[in-house]
C-alpha cells in the first residue's frame, strides 16, 4: 500500500513538469490543457476537477478525449472542471508514466483524488456526468442492493424526509445521469437512493413493471408517522429526465389537498403551472370532514396526474348548480371550469386520466365527451325518444277534449248514425304517438268547432281492443271517417293540424263531385263552388266527359274515391256543344286542372288510363314546378326520387331569382331535378341543414344540389355567380362532368341503436353462474336446495337479487361514494322494491 | 280363406253402418264445448258425444258443496274485454257478451249450479251440435290410407251405434274417483257420496283422507260440528298463494289449518297411505292400524287381537278412534275406453292420473287424436293453468289452430305490422292478452320477422313446447328470426316452502327486472328457430332453450306494464339491439332534416314520413321537446357562424346523444374511507 502511494507521489511532479512543458491551445475551450505543474497548482481546496493525463494524443484515446471534451460543458454546471494534463514525454511519475495510468481519468476533490475512472466506463457525456457526480455524491446517495436496505432508510427518514427511490438498470446511462444531476440540486431536501437491482424493485412490489427500463419513485416517510406504517410511494410516471423528475418533486412537494376559499377561476396552483389540471372538491359546511377525506382520497389517486382543492361553498358565491359537485379546472388559458355532477371518486379519476389520454392523442374536445358518454352507458335509462319525452312532460296538461266525444264499443254504432261524418280517432292511450295526434285532433276540434255535419270522436282501444279490431284498426293512431250508413275513409296523410283539417272539410264534398251546369263547371274552376270549400286554396281539378266515354270515367271516379280528402274533384257531362272543351281547348274525355283560383286553367287529355294511373298523373300534376319545400310537402317531392337544387332563402326569394328558377324548372325536356326553394323563416330547420352542409353559414341566398338518392353529394352555387339560368345550366354541366367539387357529403350510416340494451343473459349467468343454464333446479325439489349454486338454501332467496350489487362493492373498497349519507340516489343502481308499498 | 272373406265383409259392414264425422269429441264438458264452437265458427264437419242428457255433467255433482273455487270478477276497474277475461275464470271464448259467466253469477266463488246453466246455455245459444245420452264406451283404430292421419277412429256408444271420425278430441275429463286399497278401506266413505249435511256429523271425529281442495273443502264443511278432524296424505300441504298453482290448496278452503295451528283439536299428519289399515271395534268405532300389523297376525282371531301402534307407541298421534273416514283423493282419467291400439298410456310419476300427450295436445301413441281440458294437463301440471277452465280455453283454440292448419291449409292466424310498430304490439298483448296471462310459460306470442327487419308478423298465444315445430304447425315461415312473447314468474321465487312475503320481494328498478318474481312478461330472441335437439337441451325450468338475448319487464304492482321509462324504454332499447336499428318515434320537422342530411331514414321517418304520414305535433308538444333538448328549435337560435360542421353525424342526432345529461337528486361526494 504504501509503496503505491510512492509512487502516485513520484509520478505526480513528474506531472507536473510535463505540464509545463506542452503550450495551452484554443482558451476559450471548456476543456483547459495544463501541464501537470499547471495543473496541481491549480487545485483548490473543495472544488472538483476531472483530470486526463497524455502523452501528445494517443491514437486509442482519441474518441474518449472527444466525450471528455463534450461533457465539459456539462460539468461545469456543477463546478466540476476538466482538465487535459499534458505529460512531457520523459515524465514517468505517478500519473504520467504509466502506460495503465493514461487509460484512466481522475477525480480530484481539491488535490484529494476521489475516484479514478477506466476510461471504458466514461464512454459518452451521460455516463461521463452520471458517475461524476455519483462519485461526488457519495454521501447524498445511498447506493442499496435489497430491499431490506431501502426499507431501512425509509425507517430511518420516518417523520423526517421523504425518499426519492431510483431503479437505473445500469450506471451510466442517460437515466442515471438525470437521477443524479437531480440528487445534485435536491440532495440536501430528499435522501436520494439508487438501485441497479432488479430484483428489489420487483420486491417492492412492482412485479409487472419492465426492468428493462427506469424507474422513480417518490417515497413519502415524512407524512408516515407511524413507525409501523410503511412509506406511500408515489411512481413516475414519465420517463425518467431531468426535467421530468425536477417536475415529479416539485408536484410531490405541493400540499396534497388546497383548501380554497376563492373564486376557482383565480386560484392557480403548482400543478396548473405545470400544464396539469386541477380538480375542485365542491364541499359545504355540512359534509366538509367526509369531503376533505373524499378529496385526501382522490388526492392520493391523482398525485402527479392533477392537483386537488377543496372548494368550500359556503365561503365562496358559487353560480353553479346545487347538485354539482366537482370542478374541473384545465391549464389551458380561456377554458372556462367545467362543473359536474359525479357519482363515485373513480369517475373524478377517470375524468382526468381520460383527459391526459386525450390530450395525448390530441383528439378535440367533443369528441372527447363523446367518448366519456359511450363509455358510461349509464344513460341507457333516459328516454331519449323525442315524441315520448314530449308526450310525457305534457302529461298534467288536461287537454281540451270536451269538443270530442269519447266513443264505447256501446255507443259506437248510434253515434255514427247521428251525424253525416263522423270522424275517430282510434289511439291506445298509453302510446306516445297517439297521444301526440291526440293533441293535435283537439286543435282539430278548436278549428271545427259549429261545422255542420261533422263529429269529432275517439275510441281509446286500451278500453275497446274488440271494437278497434272490429274496425280493423290494427296500429295506433288510426282516423276514419265515417259518412252516415255508407262506406269509411281512412284517413293517410300527415298527422298534423292542418293536414287533418282540410282533410275532414274536403272529404264533406264528394269525391268527384258532380256538377250539373256549365256555371257550376265554371263555378268550380274559380274555386266558388262549392260554396263549403271557398276557404280552401285548393287546386281544381275538373274532368270533362261526354256520356260516351265511360271507361275514362269510371277510372276518374275510383281515382275520386282514393283521393278524397287530399284533392277537390269535379266531374261534368258535357252535351253535344262541348262549350267547356272548347273554351279550354280540350276534347273530352279531358281533365281541367284550376291553379290559382281558375287564374290558369291547364287541359290534359284523359286516355284509356286505369284508376292507379289515373292517381298518379293527378298526384303528379298537382305538384307545383317550382315549390317551396317546407316539412310538410317534402314527401311528395322525394317520391319523385330526383336530385333536389333547393334555393335556401332566409324570408321569401327574390323577384330576379324566382324568375330565373321558374325558367329552369320550365325548361324542355323536363329537367332531372326538383327545383325548389326554402324559405327560412317559414322552415326555420331550413338552417339545421345548412349547418350539417357547411362549416360557416353561407351568406343567403344560397343555391344547393343535393342528390339525396344517390350518392348524397351536395354542392354549392359560387356565390360570386348571380342566380340565373344560363349559369346554373353551365353549373349543372360542370357537376355532371365532374368538375366540381362537393362540400359535403351525406353519411351514408345505418341507424343503428342509439344506446344499448340492459344484458339480462350476461347478468344472469354472472350472478348465477350454473344455476340458470346448466344445472337443474326444480322449486319443490328439496335434495337439490342445498346444492351449493344456491348458497344458504332457502335464506339465499331474498339475498339474490342484491348479490350483482355486493360483487361490485367488493371489487372497488372505499369507491362507492353510496356508501354513506347523506343520498338519495341510493335508487339508482339498487333494486327499488315495492314491499312496502 | 272363406272366414277371412267373411271377417273382411263384416268389418266393410259395420263401417258403411257407421256415422261419419270429422271431428269427435268426446264429453260436453267446458273444454269440449269451447272445441266445438271453435269448430263450428270455422265451419268444420264435428259432433260432441255426452252420456248425459246435458252438458257439463261433473258440476251437476262437483264440487259436492257447490262452491266453485274460480274466481268470478265482476269488477277490474276497466273496461277492456280481453284484460277482464284474466279475472273471470269461468267463462269459454266465444263471441256473444251474454255468454259472460258474469252474467250467471254474482258471487267471486259462484255456486256450481251456475256453471252447469252456463254451460247448457253455451250449448245451446251457440247451436253447438251435442248428442246427449251417448255415453262412448269403445274407441278403436282402423286404418286407412286415404284418412287424414292414416287411421280412422271408431267411436262405439252404449247402443252399439259406430261413429267414424277422422279427428278425436278426448275432452273427457278425469272423472274415476281415485282409490287406495288397504285392509279396513271398505270402512272408507267416498268424496263422491258423502253426505254434505254438516248435521249428519255432528259430534264425530272423522279422520279424512286427502290433502286437496275437496278434503278441505269437505272438512270446512263440517269443521263446526265434529269433535275433531284429523286428515291424512303423504304430501305435504302446498297451499296455492305460495306456488301460484292454482289447483293447490285455495285460501278459501284452508279452515281446518287455522284451527289446526291454533291446537283447536284439528290437525294434519303426513303418512302413505298404502301402509294403512283401518279395524272396526265393537262399537263400531274405526281404529287406524298399520298393514304392517295386520299382516302379521293370526287370521283366525278378532279385532281384540289386532295390534294397534298405541300399543307400542302409547303417544301415536291418531290412537284415538273414528267416527267415520272419508276418502277425498281426486280424479283420473278414464283409460278404460280405448282400445290398446290406441295407446293411450298413463304418464309417469304424479301424472300418471293423465294420458300421457305432446306439448302440442296430440297423443303420445296415436296421430290425430288431441286430448283437451283437464285430462290435458300433464304438459304444464303443478306449472300454469291448463287443467282449468280459465287455461284450457285458451289451449283448446291453440288445438283448433293447428287442426286448421294440418286438415285445412288454414295458417296460424297472423297480422303483419311495420317494424315501427313492434314495440307497441308488444305493449298491448302484455298488457291485455288473457291467454298468455292465465298460460304462463306454456303459451306464447310469436314475432316472425320480415327480412331486413322492416316488417313482422304477430302470432298469437302459440304452444312454446312445440315451438321447433313452428314451420310445419303454423304453416308460416320464420327465416329471419323470431321473438317470444311468454309471462313468467320469478325461477326461484314460489314454492310449497319458501317464504313469499319476505321483504324486496319485488323488484321496481328495469334493470334489475330479469330478479323479477311475479309475474312478467318475458321476450326471447332467437336468431334462428330453435332446433328439436335445442328444445330438449333446455335448462331445467326454463319454457324455452337459450335465447340469442332475453328481456324481461319488470314486474308491476298494478300489471300495467305501460310506463314510458320503466318499461316500454327498456323493451325499445333490447327490441333495438337485437335488430339492429333505431327504434325512436321523430316528428315530422327531424325526419325532414334527417331527409336532407343522411341518405338513409330511420324506419320510423321511412315508414311513416316519406309515406306522408309525418308526425307533424302540436306547437306545445316540440316545445316540450326542445326543453328535454332532443330537438332544436331552429327559429330562436342564431346560427353561430364559426361552429366547426360536424358532418360526420347529423347534428340532430348528434344533439339527440349530447343532451343526455342525467339527471340525479342532490348528492354530496362523500367517501367511505380512505384506501
């Protein structure tokens, strides 16, 4: 030993002289050439230096000089120097003339040497500065191998400090190079403690975790006052890097609950800062103990991911809703908190894990809560039918019935016989859609109020089933018309006020009507006659037919009879002057077609066409060229099965486009598609569609092409082209050809169940696993009762239904925020019972 | 070869001599008038023979005390017909109101009397065609090639007279009092001749054998007179309102169990009694002894040398003598009538007082030959009600329908209905069908679904056991899946001892309805139709094999099973996922933005909308809508011109998903403990 220690004396002046001898290059370089003189002079007392001494540069140390020199920098951020000490070439002292030596770098703390290091384990800047500074550190450090060790220290610090417990799979790395430069700045706060050992960090409990790969965790002993207790340990979850661990301790070191007492839109925290969210405990005065440990909880759950505050309502003028009970704050600037409503903590962590999850993927934000939506599923039991919903919220309305009598099977039969027409109305009065029609009949009623002739009435077939059967009315609602001894219609249009109204008043007129006299033709055609119709803006219809024509006529009268109700039809036998074909220049058999109140009269000439033909031209005549769509007239039009080039106007459309439309729609041959506009104001859902159309509302006028058939591609007239028919034409061409390109296109997706169902298969094998589907079990068949499927024989009976409710409870101990007064929500996943009545 | 010429001309002989029919029926009981007018509603060629000289000829002595223990329900509260039928017990199906048992009777328990009026009315104001006093003593088999069943059945009456039928109803009944045969059983008194003047046992002690509703309708009778009443069985007592069964012991013939309980000298013992002897002492008095005793001793001596179990056990419960015994066993069936040929067997274990039959009601030996009423109640014994009036009228016309559609070519009886239309076809049956009602877990409502699922066929009240067999039984197809509309009570619920008045005996919330133990309607889905080999893999105590998915409505209080949240949701919600589509109702205003926004319409919009029959609604009622925020009211909004589109859903139904925002009473987060 002491003859070592000669000769580290011997080649030390050797060093030194060497040193001197060879001139400093490039000053400005962090890495300073002495010589070895220079160099030990140099030395003060307390300040670290990492020495390499060489002879001129050897070939083989080259690379190694390079990462010295590249760590340099490094090192003087913890006062370290480096020094290249140039061994003149007769010097064999101590650190110069070895051959071994030169393969070696120093640690000098002061002139004491610390450490020699084999160049080979310095091999980049990390391990260079990882084992530097472990060197240093010695003391801060504490290097363990079992578990027993850090179980030790963790002891030792009880009360006093926390642990930072790092597992680096080997020295030297970037990992440990981050453990200790953070142990150099924290070393003096937290006792740092580092393994190499896989295996104590699978006895400390974290089997799964890769020891392939860092690990730190923050232990924390000084909250652990009870000897007996040992240390939470709070993982990282990052990899391991400076700054990531300086982010960890500095999360660790903030206060686990804050209590605030302000507005939570001012209050900021260390997590904030550190781009972390920050949830809010809603507490009052009268649950505050059980909500500070409800916060602690959750505070614990989400150390490192978010911080927790207990917001005291009381003390702050909160304008959120009374039930909600947690915040949630974001880091992002101008996100206002959002306020909910939880059930158990698992979801206050789910929130913000989720969210962290999201960010990550960095989806947006709606879809975000999309997503949470799905993955409830707990919405399953709110009605998300619109009909149903509003038909229930309307429910203590008491509607307006005495207009319309209510019919038994009784007194079905006479009351038909009272009146000319007697409209039913067939519902179930359980059933959300009769009930809606219901509504609307009632209004029916209010407009028919002192018609003549007319009796509005109802049959409830929850009452009657036999008398709906009997009137072969098989779905709900159902209307018919009943005329006084004669046939029924039923009614088959549009459940809507209006609809029905005009329905029951035109069906008071025959269907055709017959008309004796030329004036009442004319009549007729003016929309004068009869007189019980002259309210409604109806347009005529008039067939024309000398006696001789029966099959033409035949055929329009079964049309009548289809179209009763929808359409006014008159029919007129002309004699042998053919006044009216003449004027209309038509020869019977003919139809006339009044638009307008007989403004424009239109002939068409009947051929040998059947009723259903017949019923299908009159529908199709009667369509307008260029009609407003609203939701009432939609149907006809689609049934067209054409492309729809809807002008979308907020009010009515203008003059100039009206015409230039009018002209297009016009135009021979018969265009492929349905012109028509929109007027905003009157189908105010009109902008629903526009906004499912565009990202931005387009400025109005706009003109559309939606091929709602095929395809469903939808595009925009330019709106710098002025609405005329030339270029909408010239338009029409590019989209054919393919030149343009859509803005949008309809989703061609399935209506698929908007939720799911409740899976009472799974539920009852999960709770009884064999007994349902497997084995048997006869009621009354005492061997088999205490088979062990039905635990506890005839006791279990009762304990069965709760038993889905038990397992969830055991799985997640100290979750279930049911757990305790005060609730009232105890409803919602328990079986409510009705013993008690 | 001359004999066998001969035998050959005789047998031509006597079938030229004989009366043709299709249909026979045998007894003008409840069960085979309610076939006979379904038969003659459809026109068929049938005739109904009785021995007696009316119909109905059981009541005119049964119950020997007159008190029918079906309920007669004059008042429910509503009006609807089919639901009352689910309280009216009395009643055969027909179409005329005045053959209403309500009609005949004012008392919920009507005298018998009344039944047998009812049942000659039913006779006679519905023309049905009985041939009174002919009792059929012989039934034989003949074959035939060209007969609907490859057989003909030869019907014999007490005058020799033949009668040819291609089809037989057996709706005879079970009538052949049920005896045991022990040393002392002439000492034994019949149910069936007993007097039922309480005077005649005054100051008796009369020991009754016989645990059912006659022997304790028989003790209440004369509970006030005698000394004591002691009954014996080898079962124990079931009573009714704890198995839901309705031919275990009713509530209002369970006197003698009061007094029993309360040590008013009453009581009940359980013992076989084929080890039972019954000696005569001098007096007269009858002494109960064991078989066993008997057997052993010398024949030669009197009863002096009998040995009494008191004798070695001086506390034996039935040591005191008897006045007079009573046997009160029940009835089976009369297998005495048919040829062996036939192969009318008794079924095994407690049904063997009944023929043994398929789930379908045809017999097990011979084809064509259906066994109707009570005796047919070995397919759903100790389960439902198909061994009384109130459920064998209703298996009688489920009988009728596969008759009509086997010899007739007339299918099932079905309504086809679009798909929108599901959820409320299955509303109103469970709410109003009686059949399925009184036949729960036997018979069942069939949905046969349309391909693509835009329409389905209903089938009513079809015998679950052969459903396998639906194809062929109904003569409708099920390609595409099918549902099953069944009622059930709770698997583990009823039963002779279990308690069924324990607390949270019912279950309210929907999703936890498949706990539910009273009765509930039960829908299966089946992808495919079960298979025969599926039927018989059934898990023990299930109607049916394991379904592709099951729901359950959960049981109601009031069986109003109508409650928008609580029951149709949930129905919706599972008719959807199984079909795989949307099930909502949408006004007209959706459908129309849905019409522009996506190429295809939910089947609601498709078949109502676009076939101009949209739901338009009141004003008030989208009000209404747009508060729950599942429509939006596009007038007031001002359209934010900056929102991104969301083109990838339509935004109604994006809103349709967004305002789903539960809404919950006032909670605090409050946590149990720490971790």
């Amino acid at each position: 030993m002491s003859a070592q220690k000669d000769r580290w004396v011997f080649s030390f002046s050797f060093l030194l002289f060497c040193a001197s001898s060879i001139p400093t290059r490039g000053s400005a370089r962090l890495l300073q050439e002495l010589s070895p003189q220079e160099y030990f002079s140099s030395l003060q007392a307390g300040r670290a230096s990492l020495a390499y001494f060489s002879h001129n540069v050897s070939p083989g140390a080259q690379p190694f000089l390079e990462q010295i020199e590249n760590s340099a920098e490094a090192l003087q951020d913890y006062g370290i120097s480096v020094v290249k000490v140039n061994c003149p070439k007769e010097d064999v002292s101590r650190y110069c003339g070895k051959e071994n030596a030169l393969r070696k770098a120093y640690l000098f703390r002061g002139n004491m040497l610390i450490r020699e290091f084999p160049t080979d384990a310095l091999f980049d800047v990390n391990s260079i500065v990882a084992n530097v500074l472990f060197a240093l550190l010695f003391n801060e450090v504490k290097y363990v191998e079992t578990l027993a060790d850090l179980q030790n220290i963790e002891n030792a610090l009880k009360g006093r400090s926390n642990v930072v417990f790092a597992y680096v799979p080997a020295t030297g790395t970037a990992e440990h190079r981050a453990v200790m430069e953070a142990a150099f700045v924290y070393g003096t706060v937290h006792q740092f403690v580092l393994t190499t050992e896989a295996t104590l960090l699978k006895d400390a409990g974290n089997d799964k975790s890769d020891v392939s790969s860092a690990r730190l965790f923050f232990c924390h002993c000084q909250r652990a006052t009870d000897l007996g207790q040992p240390c939470r340990r709070t993982a990282m979850g990052q990899t391991l890097t400076m700054l990531n661990i300086h982010r960890h301790l500095k999360l660790m070191g903030a206060p686990l609950v804050t209590e605030v007492a302000e507005d939570p839109e001012k209050v900021s925290t260390v997590h904030l800062q550190l781009g972390l969210p920050l949830v809010f405990i809603l507490s009052q005065k009268e649950t505050y103990e059980a909500d500070r440990r409800t916060a602690e909880f959750v505070a614990w759950q989400l150390l490192g991911k978010a911080g927790v505050a207990l917001l005291s309502r009381d003390l702050v003028d909160l304008n959120v809703l009374l039930r909600s009970n947690v915040a949630l704050k974001t880091p992002e600037e101008g996100v206002p908190i959002k306020y909910l409503v939880l059930e158990d903590t698992d979801e206050v962590i789910t929130l913000v894990e989720d969210k962290n999850k999201v960010e990550q993927i960095q989806e947006d934000k709606a879809e975000d809560e999309e997503d949470e939506d799905e993955k409830e599923n707990n919405n399953q039991d709110i009605q998300d039918d619109q009909v149903v919903e509003a038909v229930s919220r309307d429910k203590k309305r008491e509607l307006p019935l005495e207009e319309i009598l209510v019919l038994t099977e009784e007194t079905f039969h006479s009351a038909l016989l009272e009146t000319a027409r007697t409209v039913v109305l067939f519902y179930a009065s359980w059933e959300a859609v009769s009930l809606a029609v219901l509504r609307s009949y009632t209004e029916v009623a209010g407009h028919l109020k002192g018609t003549q002739g007319v009796l509005l009435s109802r049959v409830n077939c929850w009452d009657w089933p036999g008398l709906c059967t009997k009137e072969n009315v098989t779905q709900f609602p159902t209307i018919k018309i009943y005329e006084k001894g004669e046939r029924s219609v039923m009614y088959n249009g549009m459940w809507g006020t209006e609809e029905l109204t005009s329905f029951i008043m035109l069906s008071r007129v025959s269907c055709p009507l017959k008309l004796a006299t030329i004036d009442e033709a004319e009549g007729y055609l003016r929309g004068e006659f009869p007189s019980e119709l002259s309210s409604y803006h109806h347009t005529s219809l008039l067939g024309v037919f000398s006696t001789a024509t029966s099959e033409a006529r035949e055929a329009f009268e079964e049309a009548g009879n289809i179209l009763s109700g929808h359409v006014t039809m008159g029919m007129y036998f002309e004699d042998d002057d053919l006044a009216l074909s003449r004027k209309y220049a038509v020869s019977p058999p003919a139809l006339l077609l009044a638009r307008s109140r007989g403004r424009s009269v239109e002939g068409i000439a009947l051929s040998k066409q059947s009723t259903q033909d017949m019923v299908r031209m009159i529908r199709y005549e009667l369509l307008d060229i260029f009609p407003e769509i609203t939701v009432q007239n939609l149907p006809c039009y689609l049934q067209l099965r054409k492309p729809f080039l809807i002008l979308f106007s907020d009010g009515d459309v203008g003059q100039m486009e009206s015409k230039e439309m009018l002209k297009l729609a016009k135009g021979r041959p018969q265009p492929a598609f349905v012109a028509c506009w929109l007027n905003l104001k009157k189908t105010p859902v009109g902008r629903g569609i526009l906004k499912a159309y565009f990202a931005t509302m387009p400025s109005l006028p706009v003109l559309i092409w939606v091929n709602l058939h095929a395809g469903g591609q939808v595009f925009k007239f330019p709106s710098e082209q002025s609405i005329t028919e030339m270029n909408i034409l010239s338009w029409l061409e590019k989209l054919k050809a393919g030149l343009e390109i859509p803005s949008s296109t309809l989703s061609d997706e399935d209506w698929k169940p908007p939720l799911p169902a409740y899976d009472f298969l799974q539920m009852m094998e999960t709770a009884v696993p064999e007994l349902p589907l497997h084995t048997s079990h006869r009621r009354g068949d005492t061997p088999q009762r205490h088979l062990p499927e039905s635990p506890g024989g005839d006791t279990a009976v009762p304990e069965e239904p709760s038993q889905g409710t038990k397992a969830e409870k055991v799985g997640s101990p100290g979750r279930d925020l049911r757990g305790t007064a005060p609730r009232l929500a105890a409803r919602e996943k328990q079986g409510k019972r009705h013993s008690e009545l | 070869l001359g004999l066998a010429l001969y035998a050959g001309s005789l047998c031509t002989a006597s079938s030229a001599a004989s009366l043709y029919h299709d249909y026979c029926i045998i007894g003008a009981g409840p069960s085979g008038l309610q076939a006979a007018y379904f038969l003659q509603q459809a026109g068929r060629d049938y005739v109904v023979f009785e021995r007696s000289h009316a119909p109905g000829s059981f009541f005119a002595l049964y119950p020997r005390h007159r008190k029918l223990i079906s309920i007669n329900k004059r008042y429910t509260g509503k009006s609807n017909g089919e639901f009352n039928l689910r309280h009216d017990w009395n009643s055969l199906l027909s179409h005329d109101r005045r053959l209403l048992f309500q009609r005949y009777s004012l008392d919920f328990f009507p005298h018998a009397d009344a039944m047998v009026r009812y049942l000659e009315d039913f006779a006679s104001l519905l023309k049905l065609r009985v041939r009174y006093n002919t009792a059929i003593v012989h039934v034989t088999l003949e074959r035939d090639g060209q007969a609907w069943n490859g057989h003909y059945f030869f019907l014999t009456d007490q005058d020799r007279q033949n009668y040819k039928c291609s089809s037989l109803l057996v709706a005879t009944g079970t009538w052949v009092p049920n005896v045991v045969n022990f040393p002392g059983s002439e000492y034994v008194e019949g149910y069936e001749t007993v007097s039922i003047n309480p005077e005649d046992f005054a100051g008796q002690t009369v020991l009754i054998l016989g645990r059912g509703n006659s022997a304790f309708e028989t003790a209440e009778n004369i509970l006030g007179v005698t000394n004591f009443i002691h009954m014996v069985s080898r079962s124990r007592v079931r009573l009714s309102w704890a198995t839901h069964y309705v031919g275990d012991l009713r509530a209002i013939n369970n006197g003698l169990l009061d007094t029993y309980q309360l040590k008013s000298l009453d009581g009940l013992l359980e013992g076989d009694l084929e080890d039972l002897a019954i000696v005569k002492d001098k007096k007269g008095k009858l002494h109960i002894t064991l078989r066993f005793y008997l057997e052993n001793r010398n024949t030669s001596a009197g009863i002096d040398s009998v040995t009494l179990p008191q004798d070695e056990l001086d506390n034996f419960a039935t040591r005191a003598p008897y006045d007079r015994v009573i046997r009160c066993l029940g009835w089976k069936f009369d297998f005495s009538i048919y040829n062996r040929s036939l192969r009318m067997m008794p079924g095994k274990g407690n049904k063997k007082k009944y023929p043994q039959i398929k789930p379908s009601y045809e017999s097990r030996g011979t084809r064509g030959l259906f066994v109707l009423g009570t005796a047919s109640h070995s397919v759903d014994f100790r389960k439902s009600a198909g061994g009384f009036i109130h459920g064998f009228r209703y298996t009688t016309r489920a009988v009728h329908r596969l008759l009509e559609n086997r010899h007739h070519g007339v299918p099932w009886p079905s309504t086809v209905y679009p798909i929108t239309q599901l959820t409320n076809s299955i509303i109103k049956r469970v709410n109003e069908a009686s059949g399925l009602y009184q036949m729960f877990s036997v018979l069942a409502d069939i949905i046969l679904l349309r391909e693509n699922a835009t329409a389905f066929e209903y089938l009513e009240e079809y015998p679950v056991g052969v459903l396998a067999e639906l194809e062929m039984q109904t003569g409708r197809k099920a390609p595409n899946g099918l549902f099953v509309v069944i009622m059930e009570y709770g698997r583990n619920f009823s039963g002779a001892d279990k308690d069924v008045f324990y607390y949270n005996r019912a279950v309210g919330e929907a999703q936890h309805a498949w706990q539910s133990n009273f009765l509930h309607p039960v829908i299966y889905y089946y992808k495919h139709l079960p298979t025969e080999r599926e039927m018989r893999l059934q898990p023990p105590d299930w109607p049916l094999p394991r379904p592709d998915a099951v729901h359950h409505i959960v049981e109601d209080f009031l069986t109003d099973w109508t409650a928008p949240n609580a029951h149709i949701l949930p129905l919706r919600r599972f008719l959807e996922n199984c079909l795989s589509t949307d099930l909502r109702n949408f006004f007209a205003e959706s459908c129309f933005l849905f019409a522009f926004t996506r190429q295809k319409l939910p089947p609601f919009c498709q078949q109502g909308y676009v076939r101009m029959q949209g739901l338009v609604g009141s004003e008030g009622l989208q009000r209404h809508a747009v508060e729950a925020g599942l429509l939006e009211d596009y007038a007031l909004t001002d359209f934010p011109g900056d929102r991104p589109p969301d083109s990838r859903k339509g935004s109604q139904d994006q809103l349709l998903r967004d305002h789903v925002i539960p809404v919950r009473p006032l909670q605090h987060l409050v946590n149990a403990k720490d971790e």
